[in-house]
C-alpha cells in the first residue's frame, strides 16, 4: 500500500527545496545587480554616493549588497541541507525556512533603508530592521545547527 504520509513529506519537502533555490539565485541576481549599481556610482564618482558627507550612505548601501549576496547563498545553502537531511523533522525545517526568508527580507532592507536618508554621521531608522532580521537568522542557523546535531 502507498505510505501518503511520505508521499506529501517528499512532496512538501521538494516545494522547500524550490523554494529556497528560487529564493536563492533570484537574491544573487538582485543583490548582484545593486553590487553592479554601485560600482556604476564609483565610476560616474556620483557625489550623493562618494562625496564627502556621504560616507554612511556608501557603507549602508556597501552592506546590504554584502549582506543579500551572503544570505542569498544561506538559501541555496539551505536547499541542498532540505535534499539531503531526508531524515530531519519536516516541521522544524519549515520553521527555520520562514526564519530565513524574514532574515533576507529584514537584513539587507534594513541596510538599504539605512542609507536612504542620512542623518550626520548616523543612518535612518530603516536600519533597525537589521538586528531583527539578525535574530531570525541566528534562530534559523542555530535551529538547523541543532537538528542536524541531533542526527
């Protein structure tokens, strides 16, 4: 007899896996593009971007591309830990799987948003998505640490 269980476990399972790959290359390519976007404001030596005053929003914008490429990989990362930790309970990774996705969305928009808007040498309120957006990836990363411990 069929075992259903499973059957809508793999298939659950292989819509994470998707998921996070999408997830994953769709976040290179945008953080990948804003990379490209701020290499192209070096080169026209944009001075909303390098003059003096400026700096905040140069360090801002340098760190949500850093940080959108680095958890872009944490998503493909995660994918390939889905595929093959067939034995890892179900419930816990889709658990982990919304803490990353808030952790991309949190993180580098909080970058972004920080330097936006500059005030002195401090960014905008935007930044406070980021320690938010940090949590759920340290609750993420230490949940699936701890499963795949346990194995």
């Amino acid at each position: 007899m069929l075992d259903v269980t499973n059957t809508q476990e793999d298939t659950t399972r292989s819509a994470l896996v998707r998921s996070h790959l999408r997830v994953g290359w769709l976040g290179l390519a945008l953080f990948a593009a804003l990379g490209t976007a701020l290499e192209a404001l070096h080169a026209w030596k944009s001075f909303e971007y390098l003059g003096v005053g400026h700096e905040t929003r140069r360090l801002m914008w340098t760190l949500a591309h850093a940080h959108g490429v680095g958890l872009s990989l944490i998503q493909i990362g995660f994918a390939a830990t889905l595929a093959i930790g067939r034995d890892l309970p179900l419930g816990s990774l889709r658990a982990a799987s919304r803490l990353l996705h808030g952790a991309l969305l949190l993180m580098p928009l909080g970058f972004l948003l920080g330097g936006v808007v500059t005030y002195g040498g401090d960014p905008s309120l935007g930044v406070l998505l980021v320690p938010a957006g940090a949590l759920l990836l340290l609750a993420a990363l230490i949940q699936v640490a701890w499963l795949l411990s346990r194995r």
